[in-house]
C-alpha cells in the first residue's frame, strides 16, 4: 500500500515516551533477549537458493493492466474532530506495453504522456469511519451499507463490481466445486443465527431468517466483524483497500474471460501490495487460487501444454513490509537475474518469526501465490508474488505461471520496490494522489446529504 492514513492516530500519545527510553527499559530489554528476531540470511545460504532467471521463450504481452488504490482518514468537523469518515480511491489503468517501453526513454513525464494511458477507471468511496453514522444506523450498519451500496454501483456501462464478488464466491468459472459461500454469523447486532448461505438465488440484499435483518453480499468478507461502535472502523481500512483490488482484479478478469478468453494471455496485471487476502477476509484466497489455477489449465491455442501459455497472469508487487526489508538487507548478496523463491523453510526462519515444520504453513490460508525476490539486469529488487497453482510450501521455478515473461516485463518497467523508479506503479500513484481530486468537494457533499 503506497498511502497511510493521515488522520488522527489513536495511540498518538504514546510516541511522547522516547525510543530510547523504551529500549533501554530493564523489563523491555529482559524481554527482547526471550525474543527471536529475523536475522538476514547468509550469503552462503543465499547463494545456495538463487536461480537463474532465464529469457521469456514466446513473448505475449501487449498490454499492463496495473491495479492501485489509497486512502485518507479525515475528521469530517473542526469543531468534532473524533468524527471521522475515510476517503478511498482506487483501480485500474490499462497501458500498452509499446507506449510505456517509449515512455520509459523520455527524461520526464510530461503531461500529454499521461494522455497515452488507454483507459482510466477510478473507483472511490467514502466510508463512515468513527462517530457517524447514516440515517441513525449503528456505525457497523452504516458500514456494511455503504459498502453494499458500492459494490452495486454501476461505473458507464461495467457491471457492478458485485457480480464480480458473486462469480469469486460461486466459482461461477466452472460447474464444479463449491457453488455456495458460508457466513458464518449473522452480522446484525444481537442475532446469533449461525452459518448464513450464499447461492446462486440470494439476493445481494437479503434477510436473517431468524432476525429479519438485512444480509448483503458484501458481508461475506466480514468486514464488519472488526468494526468498533466506539473505536471505530479504522481497524478494517487496509482490508477494506485491498479487497477490493482484488475484486476489481477479478472485475476484469471476468470481463476478459466473458468477451475472449484468449485477451488474457496478451495481459499482465500488476497489483500493488501481495497477492493475498488477510484477516476476516482470508477464505477468499481459496476461490481465488482456483481461478488462478482454472485459468491456467486451459489449453493453449494450437494444443501446446497449457503451462507455456497460462491465460492468467498476474504479479502481485510489495513497496513495504517485512519482506521488503529483508529484501533490501540481502540484496548485495544477489546476482543480476537471479530469483531467490522463498519457501515456508526460508520465511519462517529469515522474515517472519514462525515454526518452519508447523502443520500451517507460511500463507496457507491467505495466498494465492508464491513469493520470490527477483533481482533484475539493472540490479533493480522487486519483492513479488505470482500464481503458483496449488498452495505448495516450497515452490520451484517452474511451479510459477510465466514466470520467465512477467520478470522480464517487470525489469522493463523498473517498477521495483524503491519509490524512485516506479513505472507503472509511478504513474498510478501520481494519478491517484488524493490532491489531484476534489476530496473536499466530495467530503462535503456526504456531510451535508448523508449524516444525521
Ligand atoms: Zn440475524
């Protein structure tokens, strides 16, 4: 995520103790020595796991699909600033490879560049965050209401991104499988029904059999469930940002899949952050690598083995984070064109503090992708996350879907995890800065229609 929040921050206080303070703190530092904490790998180690990144064998890409989004926490009144709605806006942009390879040589980008992007689709939305609410509804309610009321929103002529929900959540790809989605609890307060169905005849707003209350569509992520009638809903920002570039994501994919199939091969997708569903809202992972693994056993045109040509492709880029870091802390002991794959093994004993032989591995439950840090030509260090299929532990080159091409594009277009060379992730962030829109405008337009 290329954006925080920039409004108030609820243990803001606590920064008035000084870090040195903290860490020089008896009891802290007796607890520091009981901790592990990740130590970079070796160079030997490192050495010992890096793979050569070899050329793409039958290039496809024509065209970059990248998805990205921010959003800003704002107190809605100067005079009642605890009252807080958040701002976020988000989406995709579609590029002709062709036209940022010829932008990639110009010294700077210069406004009519800007004019070559083919296509530019801004979602935003306007959440209720803290003390507000709509019509005298709870603040949970108000959420999940404005988030239904989104998700069915027309954009021109796309359908809303609710059918794109529906066909995630039903699989609506294949005949097969599950064809029903579990919420586990009611989202109305004081109800306790348990394990509310999702099929292909419930309405996007539907009914609690038990407490007539409304079930949406949207409650499937159970976003909700970590909102606080008096803390607020800040807790469910990121979750709310990431889910929905990724329901964009398969928006579009749908939409390639419904007019010609074939599209797909001749598209890359970049999505900023990884390639994942966290929290309440991780079962969605499941259906996605489905997708991902559906999409990619179709078979090619001609009858090659559908593994050279897989219809999806897609790379999921970190700018922040833990692995970044380690990135950033092992990128000397990489060679140019290499990858280094990163296994449950490696994660758990170098990123993330964790039990490598644990039954649960490292994104299990929350990825639909392999991860690996690609070092490029140029020595640019991209941290990324690709399809691998089945969730596999320790996933080998080969295992990832076009793995050669996607690199080699990303090295292209040097988006890689330092801000100072982003292209396309650059232009994006640069369309979506919240200053080239009217977030005033906007802001005040809720405030005055919407809040009681
Ligand atoms: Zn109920």
């Amino acid at each position: 995520m290329s954006y925080s929040t920039k409004g108030r921050k609820p243990f803001e206080r606590a920064s008035k103790i000084s870090h040195a303070e903290i860490i020089n703190n008896p009891k802290v530092q007796e607890f520091i020595n009981g901790c592990t904490i990740p130590k970079p790998a070796d160079a030997t180690t490192v050495a010992s796991l890096m793979t050569s990144v070899p050329p793409p064998v039958d290039p496809q890409f024509k065209v970059v699909v990248a998805i990205d989004g921010g959003y800003t926490e704002t107190p809605v009144r100067k005079e009642f600033p605890s009252a807080a709605i958040t701002f976020f806006t988000f989406g995709p942009l579609v590029f002709r490879l062709d036209d940022l390879r010829a932008l990639d040589e110009t010294p700077f980008i210069a406004p009519e560049d800007l004019a070559r992007l083919k296509k530019i689709q801004r979602y935003t939305i306007v959440l209720p965050t803290k003390n507000i609410s709509r019509n005298g509804l709870s603040l949970r309610r108000s959420v999940r209401q404005t988030l239904h009321e989104f998700i069915g929103e027309k954009v021109h002529d796309d359908p809303p991104l609710s059918e794109a929900l529906r066909f995630l959540l039903l699989r609506g790809w294949t005949t097969a499988g599950d064809k029903k989605w579990v919420i586990p609890r009611c989202p109305n307060d004081g109800c306790d029904h348990v394990n509310l169905e999702i099929t292909a005849s419930t309405p996007d707003l539907g009914k609690c059999p038990k407490c007539s209350g409304p079930v949406y569509l949207i409650d499937s992520l159970r976003l909700h469930e970590r909102v606080d009638e008096e803390q607020g809903a800040s807790g469910i920002l990121s979750y709310v940002m990431t889910s929905l570039e990724q329901i964009v994501l398969v928006h579009l994919i749908k939409a390639l899949w419904d007019a010609k199939p074939a599209l797909l091969r001749e598209v890359l997708f970049i999505k900023d952050g990884p390639l994942a569903f966290f929290g309440q809202t991780s079962p969605l992972a499941r259906p996605m690598r489905e997708l991902a693994a559906f999409l990619n056993s179709q078979p090619a045109p001609g009858g090659g083995p559908a593994t050279t040509l897989p219809l999806l492709n897609v790379v999921g880029l970190e700018k922040s984070g833990a692995f970044v870091e380690h990135a950033s802390q092992i990128e000397d002991r990489l060679n140019p064109e290499t990858a280094l794959i990163l296994t449950n093994d490696y994660i758990y004993k170098y990123i993330v503090p964790g039990d490598p032989s644990s039954t649960d591995p490292y994104g299990k439950n929350t990825y639909w992708g392999g991860k690996l840090i690609y070092k490029a030509p140029d020595r640019n260090v991209y941290v990324a996350t690709v399809p691998t299929g089945e969730f596999k532990p320790s996933p080998a080159f080969e295992d990832f879907a076009n793995l050669a091409e996607i690199l080699s594009v990303l090295a292209s277009l040097r988006c890689s995890m330092y801000d100072n060379a982003l292209i396309p992730i650059a232009l994006v962030n640069k369309l979506v800065s919240l200053s080239d829109f009217p977030s005033a405008r906007i802001l005040q337009t809720f405030a005055k229609g919407n809040l009681t």
